[in-house]
C-alpha cells in the first residue's frame, strides 16, 4: 500500500510541476534571446557656468545586439537628444556607445561599442514575409528601468500605418497585444523559434499604460536599413530630382485637391530629363501651378507623406510611372529614380 502512495504521490507531483508545450517554448525563447537584449541610457553631456561638464540622463530603452562588430540598435527616439550613450548587457556590464547613424522617419538608430564585443550575442533574424496574424509574439526590453522583462501575445494585425516622431507615417507596422509600456522601445519583438520579427517602438494609450495595443517596426525595415546606417551613416533613399510646396503653399494655389505641386525641378536630373515641370512665373509675380502629382504606380498621392512612401518602396535605378495632372490633363510619365542626398 505504502508502495502505491508514493507511486501516486509522485505521479502527481510530476504532472503538478509539468510544463505545458507553449510554456516550454517561451522559456527556451527568452533563454535564447534574453542575452541579445540590452539597456540603453540617453545621455546628454552639458557645461555649468563653471565650464564644469555635467551628464544629465535623457531618459533610458531598449535595444538589441545586431552583429559582432559592436552595433546595436534601438529606436531612434531613444537616443534623440543625447550625445552620450551607455549600453548595459545581460550581466551588468556597461559600455559607452556612440551613435553610428539615424532614420528618424523609420525611428531607427543604431549604436557602436567599442570594448566587450566578446560579450556580444546578436539577435537572429527572420524573413517579414513570413508573418501572420495570430501568431505568437514575445517581447523582451527593459519598461520602468525593470531590466529584461519578458511579455508574450500575438500578431494582432499587420499593415498598420502609424505617425513617426519625425511627423512622416511608418507604413507596414506590426499591432501586437503582448504588453508594450514606457522603457520597451527599441527592444525586440520575436516570434515562437527566437528570430527577430520586429523592434517595439510605441503603445497606443490614454492612460499611458499598456492597454494591448503596441506596435513594432518590422524586420524587413530593420534589415534594409540597418546596413546601410552602419556604412552610411544615414539612409540613402530613391528620389527624382524635385523640390515640392508645403501643405499651406499648396492650398493657397489648388485648394484641396489631391495631389504634391512640384515647386522646382532639379537641372539634369531624372524629373528634368522626364520633363516636369515646375511653377510657371507670370507676369506681375503670380504664379501658376506646372505639373501636380497625384500618384507613383499604384499608389495614391494626396500629400507629402504618401509620396515620401511611395518612392520608400522603390530603389535608385527602378523606373517609376509618375502620374500627373498638367493643365487639368492627367499624364503619366515614366522616371527613373536616383539616390537623393
């Protein structure tokens, strides 16, 4: 009898202390991943009347190992505003970082250590493309300054668009309801095998909480830009040569219609070439609007933001049928886009 208690005792136990398939998947996530997630500190370095330099903390994030070499990324709004940086690792360890490079309108920046790369552990990346809805998301980061705090959920939509800190819409964003709160910017957003599908950059909230709807910059933004801050410094992106006229200039000449004035028109480059057109100088110092843009392929133009996002889809080298109005005709005309400075 003794025997048979002890054998259900421990039975019992057993099943009691189990762990059920999707909680053994999220620990095995975090004890792969929690290594590549560190604390970021913004830092601001000042001088008293004293000409005594002081470092004045501008608030602190998230960010993830990107390779080896030092890099780490983060949001960009993280980092605005400092010209300091520290960067703490899993065990403690704190390194000075410098800012390599920033793409305010995808609120990416990326950072560079110079010591303790061999402390590094990078994040593993995976294809955008794969994502679904409903599928499984864990978030690492650091929300309230309490350090590698772990939250899970699910991809509650795809395609989100979401205004930036720089004013420009971020287009394709993922909506997750694993819980985002102040401090988890910049860390990483990863699916159920540990890769990265995205960085946490923001909640949408009243209270300013989380309130289940956070929203993370997709991998395939950060895998196309990241490189190109790290050997740039900056994003080079695709353009065709045009200035246009601000939201206020442009009423006062269409009113409300749809559309981007092109103000002038860069000599020698593709619009130039493709032969846009500018404002018209007439006599008396009024002036009349050329050519007005209304979409890029199957895109839309009704304002900057949507052009601005239209060209973001396309690199230098691609021709790109620009739909116009001239004269209240409606054209389209190929244009081959270039790199814009």
């Amino acid at each position: 009898m003794l025997r048979v208690l002890a054998a259900a005792l421990m039975a019992f136990s057993t099943r009691a202390s189990a762990l059920l398939p999707d909680e053994e998947n999220t620990i095995k996530v975090f004890k792969g991943a929690a290594s590549s997630v560190v604390y970021v500190t913004n830092v601001a370095i000042t001088q008293s009347p004293y000409m005594d330099e002081q470092a004045i903390p501008q608030g602190t994030g998230s960010g993830f190992v990107w390779d080896r070499k030092g890099h780490i990324v983060t949001n960009f709004h993280v980092v605005h505003g400092g010209n300091a940086f520290l960067v703490t690792l899993g065990d403690q360890t704190q390194l000075e970082a410098r800012l390599v490079g920033s793409d305010p309108t995808k609120d990416i920046a990326v950072l560079k250590v110079e010591k303790g790369h061999e402390k590094l552990h990078p994040v593993r990346v995976a294809k955008f493309e794969a994502l679904q809805a409903g599928q499984k998301t864990i978030a690492i980061g650091n929300p309230f300054g309490l350090d590698h705090t772990l939250t899970t959920g699910v991809i509650s939509a795809l395609g989100r668009e979401v205004q930036g800190i720089s004013g420009i819409t971020i287009r394709d964003m993922i909506q997750t309801d694993a819980a985002i709160n102040p401090g988890n910017s910049g860390g990483p957003l990863l699916d159920s095998d540990g890769n990265l599908i995205g960085m946490n950059t923001m909640i949408y909230s009243r209270s300013g909480g989380s309130a289940g709807i956070g929203f993370a910059v997709p991998v395939s933004f950060i895998a196309r830009i990241v490189p190109e801050l790290i050997k740039f410094g900056k994003v080079v992106r695709p353009g065709m040569g045009v200035s246009i006229l601000n939201a206020g200039q442009k009423y006062y000449l269409i009113g409300e219609q749809p559309g981007v004035v092109i103000n002038e028109v860069s000599p020698g480059g593709p619009a130039a070439k493709a032969g846009l057109r500018g404002l018209k100088r007439l006599p008396g110092g009024r002036v009349a609007p050329g050519d007005v843009i209304v979409g890029v392929e199957s895109y839309a133009v009704n304002d900057f933001d949507d052009l601005y996002n239209a060209f973001d889809r396309y690199k230098a080298g691609d021709t790109v049928a620009v739909k116009l109005k001239r004269a209240g005709k409606e054209l389209i005309v190929p244009v081959t886009l270039v790199n814009i400075d």
